[in-house]
C-alpha cells in the first residue's frame, strides 16, 4: 500500500520533474588554466609603486623649480601640504612591496 504522502517519482511540489542528465566522460570540460607563479606578479606590483614614487617627486620637484623660477613663492608654499600628503603613503607601499619581493620565502 502506498502512503498518500510521500511524493511520486519525477514529481515535486505538484509539478512535474524533469530528469538530469550528468555529464560524462566524454562531455567538454572547462578549460582551466595551470597555476602561476605570482613572483612575476609581486616583481611588477614593486616596479610600478617605486616608478609612481621616483615619476611623483620627479613632477613635484620640477613644479617647484617651476614655481620658484616664475617668482611664485606662495604656490610653492601650498605644495607642500601635497607632497606631505603622498608621500609617506606612496613610500610605505613601495617600501612593503620592495621588501615582501626580496624577504619572500624562495622555492
């Protein structure tokens, strides 16, 4: 005897299943591409911060000469805020990059 309750086969909720097919061996798999060795990555990230680093004092000091040049002593004074303000935040992550890419473990 069959209990009113339990659910037929291929049948939920009220609503007709359909049955899954599961892929088999001879389906397409999806194409995954081999690990990396991120060394190449951390060596890129280090050139490019020391690159924005060394290129930012490069234009900072040009407008300074600039400025001082042209007789504009006041714009040289509101400079500096700026150069206090990325700065140190520039040189830390150039500064951990540099030192993560040369301390890291080698394999």
């Amino acid at each position: 005897m069959k209990d009113e309750h339990e659910p037929e086969a291929g049948v939920l909720d009220g609503e007709a299943v359909e049955e899954m097919s599961v892929a088999g061996d001879d389906a397409e798999q999806p194409y995954a591409t081999p690990p990396r060795d991120p060394s190449k990555d951390r060596a890129i990230i280090a050139w490019i911060l020391l690159a924005i680093l060394a290129g930012g004092l490069f234009l900072h000091y040009a407008a300074v000469i600039a400025f001082e040049w042209n007789g504009k002593h006041e714009a040289v004074k509101s400079l500096e805020p700026i150069l206090n303000a990325w700065l140190p935040v520039v040189s830390g992550l150039a500064g951990a990059a540099v030192t993560y890419y040369f301390t890291r473990e080698r394999r």
